[in-house]
C-alpha cells in the first residue's frame, strides 16, 4: 500500500478522516486510510477532538464516496445467492466486500462526525477503519480469482441507512451499528465460512477467519464506547439500548447467535441472557 502525499505533518485526523469517507474509488480509499493510521501512528497527524463539523463540511461532496457501481436496490431485489454456480458464489463473496466497503465509511463516519468524545475513541474508530479497508482489500483481490470485481452486482443500503439515522448522537451510533447491525456479522460469520469451504473455497474460509477475528474487536469498540456514554449521562445500558432500538426502529435480533464471539466482544451475561 502507499501513504498518500496529503498525508503529511500537520494534517487533522478527524478532517483527513471526512475526506477520506467522500473518497469514491475503492483502492483509493483503502489505501488513503490504512496511510491515515500509520500517519497518525507515527504521529505526523494530529487530531483535535473540540472541532464541530456540520452540514457545511459536507456540502457539495457525495457523503459516503462511493463507486457508481454497485446499483443500490432494496435488501428484497437482491437475488438469493447459490453456492451451486461459481456466479453464486461470487456473489455471495461480493455480498461480504460490499459489507466491509460500508465499513470502511462507517468507521471513517464515527471519527469526524461526533466531536469532544476522548482521545481513544478516535484511535480506536481509526484503527477498525483500517482493518475494515484490510478486510475489503482481501475479500475484492479473492472476487477477482471469479473474473468478478466490486460492483459487479447489485447491493443494498441497510449498514449505511442505520448510520445517517444515528448521525445526532454518538450514543445511538454505538448502540446500534457496532453493536446491533455489525454485531450480526459475528453470527453469521460462522455458517456463511462452513458453507464456502464445503464448497472447496478454502482461501474464502480463511478470510472469513480473519474477518470474524478483527470484527469482535470493532465490536468490542462499539461496547466500550456505549458503556462508556451510559456512564457519563448516568443511563441503565439495558433499558437504555431497548429505548433506542424503538426510537431508530432497529432491526430485531433473530437467532442463531455466536454466543462465545458476543462474549469476547464484551456482551454482558444478562445482555446474552435476553437475546
């Protein structure tokens, strides 16, 4: 990967974080925020928490940069996928780099949009961006072994969707993308790399490996900070999350669920107990 020559002593994470998030090309984006982290981790980035950026920092950029392609549809208008066809199978794969594209922003989002939150949490959403372009990067290059690419079929919007509904409060964002919507990917994980590998796609199985591992950090992310936020404003974080799964209409939880990976993500007894 190359760091990007904007990256260069005296440039403002959160900034640098927005104008990575309106980035459109996919490469370019992956290799501008893996660039952004080193930068910052060698500390030629700094980062000031206090700045407020609204509408106008925004305006006149796609917000999230994304390609042309894929054409975003409903969740019901993508087709049920196969692992009967080499098609089937690219689609599913292509299904899981759309989800870590997604990623990539929502992470890039937590950082610019939601000001006066402590040092860590910036590097922490810096680093899940990172990982999430990592994740990207690996799942795009195996897509391109089928003769397919990103974009090469339709994709929906549902990740994101949650994200622009959370946008006034950093309490709602963590209550409900790290741990409700990207918190299911610890679920699903489990089934979707079985059903590659019984279809013979070991190098598939195996990023799905390194994905599940990665994302009960992010996870773990988006607990740390939610618990952290009901402490500060001396809310009860069960009643709490069942409050704003109402207000933001969140999607309900449905079994099976990958208790042991819910637990290394910080999943508390009782929070399990109710699912």
């Amino acid at each position: 990967m190359t760091t990007n020559s904007c990256l260069l002593d005296g440039v403002e994470l959160r900034q640098s974080a927005l104008n990575w998030l309106t980035t459109d090309d996919p490469q370019r984006k992956v290799e501008g925020v893996i660039g952004l982290q080193k930068a910052y981790t060698e500390q030629q980035v700094s980062l000031n928490p206090q700045i407020k950026m609204g509408a106008e920092a925004v305006a006149g950029r796609q917000l999230p940069g994304r390609p042309s392609k894929p054409e975003l549809v409903s969740p019901l208008a993508v087709k049920k996928r196969t692992m009967n066809t080499v098609e089937g199978r690219a689609a599913l794969i292509h299904a899981l780099a759309h989800i870590e594209f997604n990623a990539i922003n929502l992470a890039l989002d937590a950082v610019w949009r939601f000001a006066d939150m402590p040092t860590q949490y910036y590097v922490d959403w810096l680093k899940v961006a990172a990982e999430e372009a990592y994740h990207f990067s690996l799942v795009n290059t195996h897509l391109k072994t089928f003769d397919y690419e990103y974009g090469s079929f339709l994709g929906h919007n549902s990740l994101w969707e949650m994200v622009e509904r959370t946008q006034e409060d950093v309490l709602a964002r963590m209550a409900l993308v790290p741990r409700t919507m990207e918190a299911r990917g610890l679920d699903a994980s489990p089934p979707l790399r079985n059903k590659l590998a019984q279809a013979g796609d070991m190098a598939a199985a195996e990023i799905i490996d390194i994905i599940l591992r990665d994302e009960i950090g992010h996870v773990a992310v988006g607990n740390t900070w939610y618990n952290w936020l009901c402490k500060q404003r001396q809310l009860q974080p069960i009643s709490t999350f069942e409050s704003l799964c109402q207000q933001y209409n969140a999607p309900k939880l449905r079994p099976p669920f990958n208790m042991d990976a819910r637990r290394q993500a910080g999943f508390s007894e009782e929070e399990l107990n109710l699912l």
